[in-house]
C-alpha cells in the first residue's frame, strides 16, 4: 500500500504528553482524512503501544479527544491513543440523499462499501485496519502492539474489526455499541446503502454474528447504560451477549445503571477501559 | 431579591454524580439564563460546598461540563461544581456592534455595566455574587460555603469577585486569567463599552489592582502556562506577580511550561485546584 505521509495539524501539550492532530491524503478512502493521537510522556524516549478509538455517529476525532478525559490514564500507563475521523470527508465524497446523520458523511460504519457512489471513499475498515496503522507506526513512536475500543457506531466498529483480525489487536473494548447491526434500524439502513441487499455480506459486520463463531475471541470488555436511549432497540445488547454465551466467550458485558449515551458515561468508565486494556498491552 | 424558580433543562449520570442544566428568568440581568451544576454523589444525602466555576469569552455553561474532566475528583471529595454563563442571552440583549467575539454576547466579563444599551442586562457581577448563589442554595443541597475558580475572562472574574467578596469565598483559583485588564487590549474594549471611560471605576474590577491593596487575601492559586497565544500581552500575568509581592499575599502563582490556552491544559491541573479548594470547603 502507497501511503503518503501526514501533516501535523496541532500539537498541544497534555497531561505531559502531546495531543496531536494530522492530515493525510488516504489511498484507501480517496480523500483527505484528519486524525488525532495523544502521545503520553514516555513516548519522548521509547515507542509505545496504542490504543485504538472508534467514535460514534457524527462525531469527528475531536470529540474523544476533548471529552472523554482519557489522556490523563493514558499517560500514567505510557498508552498512545489514535483517534480517527468517523468516516471521508471533503466536497467530492458522497453523502446521504437527504443530508441524514445516520448515513454518509460522519457515518461510515467502519465497512467497506461496495455499492456506488459509495465505493470509491467508504472504505472505513480497510482504512482503520491498515492504513491508519501503517502510517502512525511508520511516522510516530508507536508499536505495532494494538488494542481497540470505541463508542456506539464506534463500539460496533472496534468488536467488529478485533474479532475479524485478532492477530492484530490484544484486547477489545465498546461503550453502548451497535451489537447486532443487521437487526437494528440504524445498520439496516447503513449496510443497505454501503453494501446492497444481500445480506450474506452483512453477517461479515456484525459484532454478534461473529462473536457467536468465534472460538477463543481476544479479551473483551463492553460497559452499557442502562438509561440510554438507543437502548435496547438500536443497540440490541441482549444480542451480543447471547453471543457471548454461545460462543463460550468470557467477554465482560456489563450493565450500568442510569447512564446514557453520552460522553459523561464514557468519561466515567474510560479509566477502566484503559485499564483493562494495559493488562495486554504490556504496559 | 426575588428570584424566579429554575427548571431543570437536564440531567445525566456521571461518575456516579449528576450533570445537572438549569435555566431560569433572572431579576438581576433581565433575561432567561441557563447554568449548570454537577452535584457529586454526597449530595444524594447531605448538602455539599460549591465551586463556581467561570468560563472565558466565547464560552457557554458547558465547555467546562464537557472538557475539564472536573467531575471525577469534585465525585471524589463532595464538591458541587456550579457553572454559569459568560453573558446575559436572547435577541432582547444588546450585543458587539460589529459582532466581535470580545464583547457583547458571550463576553460580559463579569462586570455591572453602566452604560447604555448594556445596564439592563450586563449585570454579571451582581448575578455571580449574589443571585446565582441564593438561587442554587434554596433549590438544591448546596451550602453556603464557596470557593471560585474560572478561566481567561472568568479567571478574571474568579479573582475579582474571591478578592472583593472575601466573606463569601474560602478560597480562590484561575487559569490562564485576565490579571490586569486595565491594560489588556481585550478589557480596555470591555470596560470602556460597559463602564465607559471613567478610568477610576475600571479599578474595581482589576485583579492586580485589587489584589495589591488587599490585606489577607484568601488563598489563591493561578496557573499559566507558557504556551499560551494570549501569554503576556492580554493576561498580564507579570502585574498579579507584582502586586501578590506588594500586598505580602502567599498567593501561588504559577508558570506552567509549554502549555497552552485550552480546555487541555485545563484538564491537566484541574485535580490539583480542586484539591487546593478543598482545604478551604472543610470537605
């Protein structure tokens, strides 16, 4: 893969290490893309291992970075963290027909589309799969030992691409994820769009669908608000833990009570994602 | 005073504490406020010390709710975060005649203004001090017992408010502030367009020069980082050095390396002033 190198948008100064943002001219997704990255302190002096973050629908990778007050964890336990954008950008990148938030720009769903117009630029799971590794790990002080966590549309991004390519991530974590796409409105109507209707292409993006066949899935942990209001409908959680079950998995799927889809949940919980991700990160 | 009831505009779950919206129709500024408050899970059974928290210019009550990352420690230690707006809101108050972000809406830096078209709504200093506090301490389980912090144009206010109100403050801290606006471009624009051109009334509302006359002043800490565009020209952190030397203050004020006027240098320290505050909140 041809992947030309980035541009550093900003650089802040963080909890001791650096928050960054970048731009680049993807390969995979035809446009260009912006990312951000917290660096932690230890990685003045010795490459890091990363975290990976998929957000949810209309956000950009600013919302992570400036909500969640993740970097705090991060750069006590020497973690990276990078943040893509949700999906292409830019005047020539096609969005939904009626402008919708659901679909099209801010709206990738971490897939690769096969429909046109779709196909050129929504290529969002080769692009978080490997482009975006490549590049941060040829350009910055980061290894290649992964992990990957995200939140809703970001949720189902990081169990579905960890479950996928488990040599390529030691731990998987999700905030309030869409468990079972193929069975919710918002992936019904998303991989109709990007994928067309047969839905034997689906199966490949659904988080229980996989998870119900994997044997041996990495570490998962996945933290649900019990008041959130894409609960249970949108998010079909039961799903994923049925799943769970069938599969053997000793995924942590945890309920909790009076949390809503926000940031304010996520930056509750954050410390203990990054948590659990150190124990297989090496940190 | 009479004070009209809030309503409650939101509530949401955070670190087991709730993330609280309010609005309200105000006496003192004559137009419909909103605020919002954290109050951590203490609250759930006694009443609780407050930090009011004062944003700078641009800002609404929530960029501090959503960036700082505050509510994990305020949960920590039972402090109430209380968080208003810059300015007086609505297409009845009058605004910068060019639209500038340094004036008008989103800038009342937390004076009483005398001038025409901005007295009747440009009240911020009576609304901080006495307004906001009575209604918040009547509706909800709030103490009396207050420190305040803010940030750029409120961590002017933060301090002209602890140094002239001492009675009503245990303690007092800002980041990055407008020390000695009398000299800054960004409050010579503010005072002249709301108090006009008596300069012996803009003193009132100086922290350098309140804090060279005051006697005892209640603790204060101040960070600045030194990364910050607007460090020295607007924020004249050089005066409030002087004048704590002149007063005898034991005021700490420090220069924080490479860090910058954002939410993410705020988040950085945010711990360390609410741990500061809360040897003075008995908590």
């Amino acid at each position: 893969m041809t992947t030309s190198a980035s541009t550093k948008v900003s650089e802040q100064l963080c909890f001791g290490g650096k928050q960054l943002r970048f731009k680049h001219q993807s390969a995979v997704t035809n446009c260009e893309m912006q990312f951000s990255v917290f660096l932690p302190p230890q990685a003045e002096t010795r490459k890091v291992p990363a975290l990976y973050w998929l957000s949810g629908l209309t956000c950009t990778d600013e919302n992570f970075s400036g909500k969640a007050g993740a970097q705090r964890v991060a750069a006590e336990l020497g973690i990276a963290l990078i943040i893509p954008d949700t999906s292409p950008r830019g005047e020539s990148v096609p969005d939904d027909s009626d402008g919708a938030y659901d679909f099209g720009l801010g709206a990738g769903f971490y897939v690769n589309a096969t429909r046109e117009p779709f196909v050129k630029n929504y290529q969002m799971y080769d692009y978080i799969v490997s482009e975006l590794p490549a590049l941060v790990e040829a350009q910055l002080p980061i290894t290649a030992v992964r992990s990957i966590s995200g939140h809703s549309m970001g949720g189902h991004g990081a169990l579905v691409i960890g479950l996928r390519n488990p040599e390529r991530y030691r731990s998987i974590s999700a905030f309030s994820p869409i468990c079972n796409p193929i069975n919710s409105p918002w992936g019904i109507k998303a991989f109709n769009g990007y994928l067309g209707d047969d839905q034997s292409q689906w199966v490949h993006y659904d988080a229980a669908e996989l998870l119900a066949k994997t044997q041996q899935a990495k570490p998962i942990l996945v933290d649900q608000g019990t008041a959130d209001n894409f609960y249970p409908q949108q998010l079909r959680t039961d799903s994923l833990i049925a799943a769970a079950e069938q599969s053997g998995s000793n995924a942590q799927i945890r309920l909790q009570p009076g949390y809503d889809h926000s940031y304010y949940f996520i930056a509750s919980f954050i410390e203990q994602h990054l948590r659990f991700h150190a124990n297989y990160l090496s940190c």
